[in-house]
C-alpha cells in the first residue's frame, strides 16, 4: 500500500546588502512596477503566479536587521509505504 503525504518545501535566498525601501517593497510584485529604466516589471508577478498556481506561496521581506529575504513555499506530495 503507498501512503500519500503533503508536506511544505521552503526555499530562502537572502541578501546581506541595502534593504529594499518599503514604498517599492510593496508594488514588487505588482505587474508593471518596476525600479529599472527598461524593465517591464512582470518577472515577480509571473513568478508569484506561477507559485500561486502550484499552491505555494511567494513572499519578500527587507529590512536594516536581516536584509532581503526572499522566500518560496510549495507544497510537495511524499511517496511512502506503509
């Protein structure tokens, strides 16, 4: 018999670096937002749907203490025996 388990696979990159101010911190993930003179600021909307779709979640934290985190959780199905 298999057993069949969901368990939550997190990914964090961080970044020591100069955090991102919280008034672009949060439009990021807005579709058309972007910080650069040619981006077209769908990369993190795409990606956050992409995440979405998959029943994951993603999320972006920044501050003076840790810095830029960003993090990535998908649920992941677990084949076992019983």
């Amino acid at each position: 018999m298999v057993n069949l388990r969901q368990v939550i696979e997190h990914i964090n990159v961080c970044n020591g670096g100069e955090p991102i101010p919280s008034e672009v911190l949060s439009k990021l993930m807005q579709p058309f937002f972007s910080t650069k003179p040619s981006g077209t600021g769908l990369g993190l909307a795409i990606s956050k749907r992409i995440v979405n779709a998959h029943g994951g979640e993603l999320s972006i934290e920044s501050d003076t203490v840790i810095g830029t985190k960003v993090s990535v959780q998908l649920p992941l199905v677990v084949l076992g025996s019983l």
